[in-house]
C-alpha cells in the first residue's frame, strides 16, 4: 500500500517523489519529460549522441531546423545540464556542443520512446 490507502506499482513509482495526484516538478517522470520536450530537441539530442559537434556541423545533419530554433535548442539543453559549450581553441573561434553526463543518460530514454513509438503506429 502507499499514500492514503493507495496501491502503487513499484516498477512504475519506486518512490515517494511520483506518488502524487498532479504533475509535478521534481517527479522523476516530469523531469524526463522536460528534458526531451520541444520541437527538434530529440533530433539534437540524437545527433550529440554520435559524439561533439559544432553548429555547423548539427545543420548540416538536420538542415531542416532553422538557426535560431536550433540556437534555443542548445541554450535550453545546457540550461538544464544536458550540453555544454566549448570554445576550440585557434583562430576563428569555434564552439563544439557535446553531452554532459546526464544528457548521455537519455539515451536509453530515447531508444524507448522510438520503440514504443513504433509498436504504437502498427509497427
């Protein structure tokens, strides 16, 4: 039993910070959530995955996105400690994006999201 007589599943609510009756913030489950959330972030997500890469280089991966969407991609991954910012050194200034440690952990999340995403639209 959990909270107020409750049964709670302990595969899908391990502990205390998912046994709530509204979303909220620091459920693991809304965590997740937000960090993949947003037009294109899962294909960013997807690219950085491959290793470090420049702007440059994650346009011509995914030339549909436009710059400033990819720019606010990017401000809002490292915003949430997902992907970080390095000045290369040399002249001109480059930058390179890659994955911190906990954007790394998406990925299992990412490759769930697509199989389910698959058995859902018939396979």
């Amino acid at each position: 039993m959990g909270t107020g007589g409750r049964f709670w599943d302990e595969e899908l609510v391990p502990d205390g910070r998912g046994r709530t009756v509204r979303p909220e913030a620091d459920c693991p489950v809304e965590v997740a959530l937000a960090a993949v959330a947003g037009r294109w972030t899962t294909l960013v997500l997807r690219e950085l995955m491959h290793g470090p890469a420049s702007n440059g280089e994650l346009r011509a991966r995914l030339p549909e996105i436009s710059s400033k969407v990819l720019a606010e991609r990017l401000q809002a991954l490292g915003e949430r400690a997902l992907v970080v910012r390095e000045r290369l050194p040399g002249f001109p200034v480059r930058t390179s994006y890659r994955l911190t440690s906990a954007g790394e952990a998406l990925r299992p999340l990412l490759v769930e999201l697509y199989r389910t995403g698959v058995t859902l639209t018939g396979g």
